[in-house]
C-alpha cells in the first residue's frame, strides 16, 4: 500500500471496487439470501409448517408439563398428559366443523329458488325501463338454469375442499404434537447447550426466560380471545337463527388470529347466508350485519389490547405485510401464523442489543 491514498483509490476504482459496485454487489446479495429463503420457506414448508406450530404449541405447554414434574410426576407421563390436554380441544373443534361441514354442503339447493327469486326482482327492477319483457325472461332463465346452479356447485365444492383441508390440517398439527413433544423433552438440554456456548450467564437467562414468558403470554391470551370470538358469534347467530350458527363461530376462531381482515372474512358467509335465507328479513339481516360489527368490533378494541398487552403489540402495516406474504409462502396457515411470528420476531430482537432497531421498527 502506497502513502498516497488518490493513487490507493484509482487503483481501487481501476480494479472495480468503485463505491457503487460495491453497493450492487452487497445489494445483490441480499437480494439473493432474501431469495434462497423465500424458496426454502415454500419448499419445506410441509416440514416447517408443523414445526412453526411446535414452538407456539411447546410455548403453551411448557407451564402444564413442568407443574406436574414439579409434582413429581414422572416427564414422559407429563408431557403425554400436556400433549392430551392440547389434543382433546383440537379434536373436538374439528369434530363440530366435520359433523356441520357436510350437512351445510347438503342444504345450500334449498336457497336456490330463494337466490333465483331475489335475483329475478333485481334484474326487474334494474331493467324496468331499458330492457324489453323477453329480454328479462331470458336473463332470469340464464341465471335460473346455468348460474345459480353453478354458483351452488362452487360453494359447495369449496366446502369439500374445506373438509379436505382440515384432515390435512389435522395431519399437520399431530406432527405438530410430536415435535413439541421432542422440545418439552430438549428444554433443559438446550438451556445446557446455551450455558456451553455462551457461558453461565444471568443476562442470557434472563433474556431466555423473557422471549419465552413474552411469546406464550401472547398465544396464551390470543387463543382465549379467539376462543370468547368464536363462542360470542355462536351464541349470537343462534339467538338471531342464522343455519349453521356452531360451524360460523367455529370458523371465527382461526380467523380471528388475522388481524381485522380475518374478522370481516369470518362475517360475511353468515350475513350472506342471511339475506338468502326466506325466513329473515331485510331488517332481520342487517341486524346480523351490525351484531357482527358490532361484536368484532369490541372485542378487538377492548378485549384485544386488555389482554394481549401493548408489550407485544406489531405495527399494523407491519401486519398486513407480514399477513400478505407468509400468505403467498404458507397459504391460509401462513397468515394465521403470520402475527404470532412477527410477535416472535419482535420479542427477540427486542431483547438482543444489536437488534433492538428491529423491534423499534416491528412496534406498534
């Protein structure tokens, strides 16, 4: 290296280390890591899907398994006993959308003549004064005998296809079930293994100990509001007669992991459902639009904070975009997943000195 620094920087910029080819190569190269891991997500994802949901599972867990050991029950039987007491629910849940799933498939022809008949006044009405009586008659065939019937077959192909999803999903979280089993058993191991690498330090324990309370105190309280979301909208579509009222406040509950979106998705089947529906009124219907609204709405202005807590609270646009694409990565699961892992995310920068710029960016 010369003593003159011009002569270090032509030859610098001679040989192609200019400042701005060093920025598209580290831009370039972020790009690609961003890339590979994009791919890796989609490939494995049948591997780390379940994987995802061991963690939160092995979060919620932990409390039951460790009370029991400290009890002096033996780990195997209590982590079996933690495993059952996860399962049982689940079981159950999907128990109700099976038994209600087929026979909702089975009723939607009954609302064709409804459908066909609110749709023939429509076109009346929007085709009074431009539209000749043969020209409304052949419109209200059309949508009588190719439409309606179409649509029906969608709507319920759509609900076989939600059957076929849950066995899937059901397949997914019993793997899920065994992979937390395995973390239950490793916890004290892998606290071991940190103590090995980074010494024995209070700071690294506590920070541990921090993102775990964190984590599980966030999918502890989102799955007791998901669960008053789903039994709220089931009572109250019972006592305004809405079909099916279990199956839609079964739905809630998934749902109701998404952030807004998943709330308004979970009240349009039963609204519309109520609007074709020969027994309730226009009056009756938007009465279940509002109690929806109504409902969600509370429950995601005064519940939701009160118990999930500010402390783990995420950006809203850092929801819809971590929302929009673990969606296009994992499908419908990755948008459920989406919030808890960006909770997760949050939490652990927030507790790493030299990412807490990160959580400062994640926060709401």
């Amino acid at each position: 290296m010369s003593d003159n620094p011009e002569i270090d920087d032509k030859k610098s910029t001679s040989a192609g280390f200019n400042p701005g080819t060093q920025l598209a190569i580290r831009l370039s190269s972020r790009l690609l890591v961003f890339v590979l891991v994009g791919v890796i997500l989609v490939t494995l994802k049948t591997v780390l899907i379940p994987f995802v949901l061991a963690i939160f599972l092995a979060f919620l867990l932990r409390p039951i398994s460790e009370e029991l050991i400290s009890r002096k029950v033996p780990a195997g039987l209590a982590i079996t006993v933690s495993e059952l007491v996860a399962m049982l629910p689940v079981m159950a849940l999907i128990t109700i959308f099976l038994s209600t799933a087929g026979p909702l498939s089975e009723q939607l022809p009954k609302y064709q003549d409804q459908i066909v008949h609110q749709l023939g006044q429509a076109i009346d009405g929007a085709l009074t004064r431009v539209g000749s009586p043969d020209r409304r008659e052949a419109i209200r065939k059309e949508i009588s005998q190719n439409v309606v019937p179409g649509v029906l077959n969608k709507s319920a192909d759509y609900i076989q296809r939600g059957i076929q999803a849950v066995t899937t999903a059901l397949g997914t979280f019993l793997l899920a079930l065994v992979f937390s089993a395995f973390m239950l058993l490793e916890i004290g191991r892998i606290r071991e293994k940190f103590v090995s690498i980074f010494g024995r330090s209070e700071n690294l324990a506590d920070d541990l100990e921090g993102i775990s309370s964190d984590v599980r105190r966030y999918v502890v309280a989102k799955t007791f509001i998901s669960a008053i979301t789903a039994l709220a909208v089931w009572i109250f579509l019972e006592l305004v007669d809405v079909d099916f009222a279990p199956f839609w406040g079964l739905i809630a509950f998934p749902l109701n992991f998404i952030p807004t979106v998943g709330a308004f998705v979970a009240s349009i089947p039963p609204i519309l459902l109520a609007s074709i529906d020969p027994s309730h009124s226009g009056f009756s219907v938007l009465g279940v639009a509002l109690g929806l609204v109504i409902l969600n709405g509370f429950i995601g202005a005064v519940l939701d904070p009160r118990y999930v807590g500010n402390a783990v609270r995420v950006s809203p646009l850092v929801v819809f975009l971590s929302v929009m694409v673990w969606g296009v990565l994992w499908g419908p699961i990755g948008m459920i997943l989406a919030v808890p892992i960006m909770v997760c995310l949050k939490v652990v920068c927030g507790r790493v000195p030299a990412l807490s710029p990160v959580a400062r960016f994640l926060e709401g």
